[in-house]
C-alpha cells in the first residue's frame, strides 16, 4: 500500500504548519525526511499534492482530498487505539441494551447523557422487545442488558436479575365511539370476545412466545409498537390495555375512555436482567445507576 498512517501524519502536519520546516519541527524529525517521503509517495502515485513557493507548501487540489480523507483515517485510527485500551482495562466494545415496549426510551436518555459526559467509549446499541422478547434477547444473545422483563425467567444460565417495580399498572382503553363505551361495567370477557383486540407480537425467537389479555377465538390486530397501539385504539380499531403513562393523555383528552372490567388484568412485577458472563465495567455503570431511585422512579412513572 503507498499511503501509510505516517504519511497521512506528515501530511497533516504540512498543512497545518505551512512548510516542511515546520511540520518536521513539530514532528520531531528533519526536513529532509519528510521531503524524501512526500517525493516517493507523490512518484508513485503519479500525482503532485502539493505547491511550492520558496520554503513554503500547500496543498493542491489531489493533495486536498487525500488529506481530508486522510484525517478520517486518523481520527478512526486514534479512537481504535483508545477503544482497545479501555477494553484492556475492561470496559466493553459494545454494550447491548433492550426495552420493554411499555417503558419509553427517551426514559433511558438522561442516564446515556452521564455515562457520555463521563467519557465511557463503549458503544451503546438500544432496541425494543415485547413480553417474552425480553428473556429471548438474553438467551440468544441479542441484548446484554434487559429494562423491563417481565413474566418467568427461562430456565437459562448465565441470566441475573432484579426487581425494577412490583407492579404495572395497565388501563383498558376503548375510544368513545367504540361499541362497548355504552356497554355497563364491570364488562365480561363473553362481551369482549366480540370485539377485535389490539396486540403486539411478542419478539421471541426462540423462547415461546407469550400473550396477555387476549381471549381464545377474539380477532386480532397486531400492530409494531405500543404507541401505534394507542394510535389503533384511539382510532376505535380496536381495544385493549395500555400503561396508565400511556392512557391517560388520551383519557384526559377524551380520545379514550377507561372501562371497568369483569376479569381485570392483574400488575405484574417488571425485572432488570443480564448477562453476566464475560461482563464488564459499562454493564457494571448502568446496573449501579439502575440503583439509583431517581432512575428508576423515571423509569416506571405511570407503570
């Protein structure tokens, strides 16, 4: 190869200093060096990069675009060097982090903000799961970290977990316009089985797949994500249950109401879990603020 990293460096320091008196008194090196090294890579790339007026340099047009390029190889070259030695002292090339779709991500954000501002360079990659999706996440290896598990942890080892809250609370929500907002409360699962349900598919892929609150025979709609749950429920495709943050703007805003049912959904307990083989110091981070109360009342207002 004829551009090397320490080629890209002289031609750095050429620019930025003005000439190679220059460039070579900052790099620690003499001129003739660096001039050898200009001249055999401009010979064999058949190219100029650079004018020359008198003891001063600039670059052309070719010597421009290799150097701008050529800086994005240093800059990725330099954070390479600090990534793997921040792995070498056991911080994570990349930490894995998964949600439960009834806990809004942005929820998560202020706690990505300190773990940035403290200058952690481990990369973090966030992804949504539903109902068993969670625990499949850890088992196949998807996520390194769950928020928000739900339901029994799989008989799997290498999985840790602890409680986030003992309940979330959910609200049966049908829009106003919808059959069963005339219906008396409290309304039976009979009635229910008439009526379409809205529904998000569980995200396993190799654990069973788990529902709640459907009943056997009743019509579904699957729909991505929780927010366009509400959305088909407000649109009176549908009904079903939602987290209460979720809810109640539609409630309030009359988008929605709130019914009573016969066989009402129990709260279930929401769990953080991970992995904990090979785990490091980023892991380590957020489990201590996933400790913190603040953190974990943001995480499960209106749950």
């Amino acid at each position: 190869m004829k551009i090397s990293f320490d080629l890209l460096i002289i031609l750095d320091a050429i620019d930025r200093h003005g000439s190679f008196t220059a460039a070579a008194t900052a790099l620690h090196r003499v001129p003739s060096a660096l001039s050898h090294a200009i001249a055999k890579l401009e010979g064999e790339l058949g190219a100029t990069l650079f004018h020359r007026e008198g003891r001063r340099a600039t670059l052309n047009e070719a010597g421009h675009t290799l150097l701008e390029d050529g800086r994005h190889l240093l800059r990725s070259a330099s954070e390479l060097e600090r990534r793997v030695q921040r792995i070498a002292q056991g911080w994570e090339a990349e930490l894995r982090i998964a949600i439960d779709t009834i806990i809004p991500v942005e929820r998560i954000y202020p706690m990505l903000e300190r773990f940035y501002a403290a200058g952690h360079s481990t990369q973090l990659r966030l992804s949504y799961e539903v109902l068993g999706g969670t625990w499949d996440a850890l088992a196949t290896d998807r996520a390194d970290l769950v928020i928000g598990a739900s339901g029994d942890m799989p008989a799997r080892s290498g999985i840790a977990t602890r409680l986030l809250c003992r309940h979330s609370q959910f609200v049966f929500a049908i829009a106003p316009s919808h059959p069963l907002a005339a219906w008396p409360e409290p309304i039976p699962n009979s009635e229910l089985l008439r009526h379409r349900t809205i529904a998000i598919a569980d995200t396993s892929q190799e654990l069973a797949a788990r529902t709640i609150g459907l009943i056997e025979g009743q019509d579904i709609l699957r729909v991505p994500d929780i927010r366009a749950k509400a959305a088909a429920q407000v649109a009176g495709l549908g009904i079903g249950h939602l987290p209460r943050w979720l809810a109640d703007p539609e409630i309030a805003a009359g988008r929605l109401v709130e019914k009573a049912l016969a066989d009402p959904r129990h709260p279930m307990p929401l769990r953080l879990a991970w992995r904990t083989r090979q785990s490091g110091k980023a892991l380590n981070w957020f489990l201590d603020s996933l400790a913190e109360k603040a953190n974990i009342d943001r995480l499960t207002q209106g749950l």
